[in-house]
C-alpha cells in the first residue's frame, strides 16, 4: 500500500495462544519483555518506521488474541497482509504441528503469491543448543512445504529479534 510518499506494509502474526507473539513484537517495538501473561484483547496493530535505500518505510503490525477464529473478524484481519509471521513456541513442541493450519487460514483471504511468510520458532532461551537443533530439522522442513523463510528468536533476550524484522522489513520493501 502507498500513502502518499509513504510505504506501508501490512504484517500479520498468527500461531497459537500463548506461544509469543505479542512478546514478540512488543520487544521489536518497544524493547521490553513483560514475563507476567496478559492475553492481547481485541486486535491490536503497532507501527514501525523505517529507512530503506533512503526511502520512510513502515511497517504496520497485527497481533491478536485468537479472535481471528471467528469468521467476520479474520477475514479484517488477514485481508491484504503482505507479510504473514506464523509463530510456534520451541518449548512446545506441540504448536509447531498447528502452524500450518493457521497459515491455511491466513493465506486463504489473500491473493496467490501476494505474501510473503515466515516460520518462527520462540522462547529459544528456554531450550538448550541440542534441542533447538532437533527441532530446527522438522521446522525446516515445514518451511520449505510452506514456502516460507526460518528463523528462532528469543523475545526474553532479544536474540534475533532485530535481525529478524530488518529481514522482514528488507523483503516486504521489495515487494511493495
Ligand atoms: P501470545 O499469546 O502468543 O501473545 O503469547 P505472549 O507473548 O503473551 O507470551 C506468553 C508467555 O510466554 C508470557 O508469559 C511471556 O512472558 C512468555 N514468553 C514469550 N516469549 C518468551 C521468550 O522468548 N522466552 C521466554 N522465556 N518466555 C517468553
Ligand atoms: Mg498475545
């Protein structure tokens, strides 16, 4: 979408209750780590400026408490995203088996090839090196179904989380 001079693009993040994804974004956004839980209520949206090549650039991310399971909410929701984020805790195994389920349901309310996605694994700082690895081969694999790209972060410690958004920042700019 462009506004002007401005670009924008739209950022979704999907996944499981729980896993971290409001964690996620408020440390990109904001830099902080709240350890106390506090269900995201509604949907919720922060914008992130950038600059690339010189050119202000945003990026306006949606996060949500689950509501997008109900039909009239998650068509809003995920309608035009050019980036969709489907995240899965590494501490749980279990919700990486739930991630392409919520892809499916993102990717249907958008235009064939119109988004870019990502595979993202959380709270690594909960998992040893070992662990991460092991998981790491299933959730390659599972991206390379998914067309999408892998990374693990850790929104405690910040690891990769820079990185992480500069990438998504870096791809969605192209596109747009
Ligand atoms: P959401 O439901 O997916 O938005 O999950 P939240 O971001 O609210 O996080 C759920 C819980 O996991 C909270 O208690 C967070 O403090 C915790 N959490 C989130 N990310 C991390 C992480 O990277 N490391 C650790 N150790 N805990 C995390
Ligand atoms: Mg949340």
């Amino acid at each position: 979408m462009q506004l002007g001079a401005f670009k924008i693009s739209k950022v979704v993040v999907v996944g499981d209750l729980y896993v971290g994804k409001t964690s996620l974004i408020n440390r990109f956004c904001k830099d902080i780590f709240d350890r106390d839980y506090k269900a995201t209520i509604g949907v919720d949206f922060e914008i992130e400026r950038f600059e690339i090549a010189g050119v202000p650039y945003n990026l306006q991310i949606w996060d949500t408490a689950g509501q997008e399971k109900f039909k009239c909410i998650a068509s809003a929701y995920y309608r035009g995203a050019e980036v969709i984020i489907t995240v899965f805790d590494l501490a749980d195994i279990q919700t990486l088996d739930h991630t392409k389920q919520w892809l499916e349901d993102a990717l249907r309310e958008n235009e064939p090839g119109s988004t870019f996605v990502f595979l993202v694994g959380t709270k690594k700082d909960l998992v040893s090196d070992a662990a991460c690895e092991r998981i790491e081969l299933d959730a390659v694999r599972l991206a390379n179904e998914m067309q999408a790209e892998y990374w693990s972060v850790s929104a405690k410690t910040g690891e990769n989380v820079k990185e992480f958004f500069s990438r998504v920042a870096a791809l969605a700019f192209e596109q747009s």
